[in-house]
C-alpha cells in the first residue's frame, strides 16, 4: 500500500507522526506521506516539523516517509502562493483539498489548485472534464479515496479522469487508525469506483511514478 494522503495531530488527526507511521508500516505500508490540513495561519508550523521528523521515522520503521500538506478551504486565489510557500518550509507533497460534495468548499477551488504548483488533488467530487482535462495537461493526480463522504463521488471522479487522460491515486485521508487500510480493502474501492484489476495496477504504478518524482 502507498498512502499518499494522511493526517496526524498536526491538524485533525488522532496519532502523532510516530505513531501513524508505526502503524503503516505494521499493517505493510510500503510509503505513506503525513500530509495535514494547512492554510496562512498554520503552515510555517506543520510543514518544518512534518520535514524534520519523516528521515527519523523512515529510518525507524522501514518505511517511506514524505512530508506534505493539503491545503485545506483556503480561498482559491491564495492556493498558488500558499503551494510555493509549502515547498520553501518542506514540504515535499503539495495536495489540495478539492470541491467534495461533503463539505462547502469553495466553488473554483479545484481550477484554482490544478492551475497551480500542487501534486495532488484530494477527493475533486463532481469534477469537471475541463478541469480533469487541465489535471492531465498539467500532469496532477486526481484522487479517489477510502474516506467516507468524499468517497461519493469517487465514481465519477474515477470515470472522468479515464476519459480525460488524468491519472488518479487511491489515498484513505487517514485521521485515525481504524482508517488505514489493506491491499483487499484498497481493490474493493477501485472496483466500487468501477475501475477493474487492471486500473488498480494502473493506480499503483502512478503513486510509484510520484514518489519517484520526489527523488
């Protein structure tokens, strides 16, 4: 399992950084990356720390650790600023928080972060094939998860990333323990988006591809 979206205490997460990657690496993580919820007022405080403490963990625990952050309801005309901002403090992992139906993000906030230096966008809901096009040409990720809620519109997000030419990942968002998952529980959200075995392969070869990115 490659994990490219999880949260820690940092922000709304239940473990401390040690803690989440123990418990990866136990269940047979092969990399996660602790990316927690950022905006201006917290980002110069999550993204050093997260930095400093993923060499120590990935040494510990046999495990690839990244450290990033989602940029979380920020206003879309700060998403720009706030991704560069993120790589100068450590982050290796720039995600956006996209336009889930779950929650009252703002409208223009996935056209906003896919026009900017972002690597991820999370949980992008009723995507628009502009906007998924524009993820491709731009060579950004489109997410499908295992987090409730947002796993909603994973369906379409699936079907209109494929038409579009945009690579997706599946990530958990994991807050707490109990949200990470198996190789079996990772194929049951690809085939419940309507993706086949062959897609899932597809989904694993893209988290490689990022991650290699980062060398």
């Amino acid at each position: 399992m490659i994990d490219l979206h999880t949260h820690s205490l940092f922000s709304d997460g239940e473990l401390i950084p040690s803690e989440l990657v123990r418990r990866a690496a136990v269940k047979g993580y092969r990399a996660i990356a602790i990316t927690d919820h950022a905006d201006l007022s917290n980002i110069d405080f999550i993204a050093p720390r997260i930095a400093k403490v993923s060499i120590a963990l990935s040494e510990a625990w046999g495990i690839r650790v990244i450290p990033g952050v989602e940029l979380t309801h920020v206003p879309p005309a700060d998403i720009e600023g706030l991704a560069k901002e993120a790589r100068k403090l450590g982050a290796r992992l720039v995600l956006c928080h996209g336009e889930t139906i779950a929650e009252p993000v703002s409208p223009g906030t996935n056209k906003a972060a896919l026009s900017s230096g972002i690597d991820i966008l999370t949980h992008p809901g009723l995507i628009t094939k502009e906007d998924a096009e524009l993820a491709a040409r731009r060579g950004i990720y489109l997410e499908i998860t295992a987090r409730k809620g947002h796993s909603l519109t994973n369906g379409h997000v699936a079907k209109t990333a494929l038409a579009a030419g945009a690579k997706l990942l599946l990530n958990t968002d994991a807050h707490s323990p109990g949200d990470l998952i198996t190789r079996e529980d990772a194929e049951k959200v690809v085939f419940g988006a309507g993706l086949s075995l062959e897609d899932y392969y597809e989904i694993i070869r893209n988290a490689e591809e990022l991650i290699k990115r980062l060398e």
